[in-house]
C-alpha cells in the first residue's frame, strides 16, 4: 500500500480517496497529469454553451448583442465550467 492510499481521517471519519473532483470549475486530478480531459471537458463546455444560444447567433441581431451573449454565456462555461 502507497503513502497516498493510506486512510485519513478527521474527527474520527475517514474521508473518501478519489482519483479526481472539480474545484472551481476545474478538473482536478492527483493521478493523472495529462490536461487533456480537461482541455475537452472546457471545449465541450463551449460548444454546449454555444448550441444553447444558436438562435441568437443565428438570428438578424447586432454583432454587438451577439459578442454580449458569447462573453456572458459561452466563455464563462469554457473557463470556469460554469453552466448557462
């Protein structure tokens, strides 16, 4: 048994080991130091955001409302992982 697997425990409670979790909207992870499911979970974020708002984009309204609805709705999803 590693150092790392060995149970911790506060107040006489064991806490959980997980291979990763999401603080702050961003993936973490103490096992794996390859990015990459990060980086993809950002771009799927953004092109979530983006479908959602496919009508807005799509719609015959000023390329200013457009830039204000991808600043506050798809860019937050791809940098905090935020849902919109």
């Amino acid at each position: 048994m590693m150092e790392n697997d060995t149970p911790k425990y506060i107040n006489n409670t064991q806490i959980e080991n997980v291979g990763s979790y999401f603080y702050l909207g961003q993936r973490c992870s103490s096992r794996d130091k390859n990015q990459d499911k990060e980086i993809q979970r950002r771009i799927t974020a953004g092109w979530t955001g983006f479908a959602n708002h496919r009508d807005i984009f799509k719609g015959n309204i000023g390329t200013c409302l457009k830039r204000q609805v991808y600043n506050s709705c798809v860019l937050p999803a791809m940098t905090h992982g935020a849902e919109t």
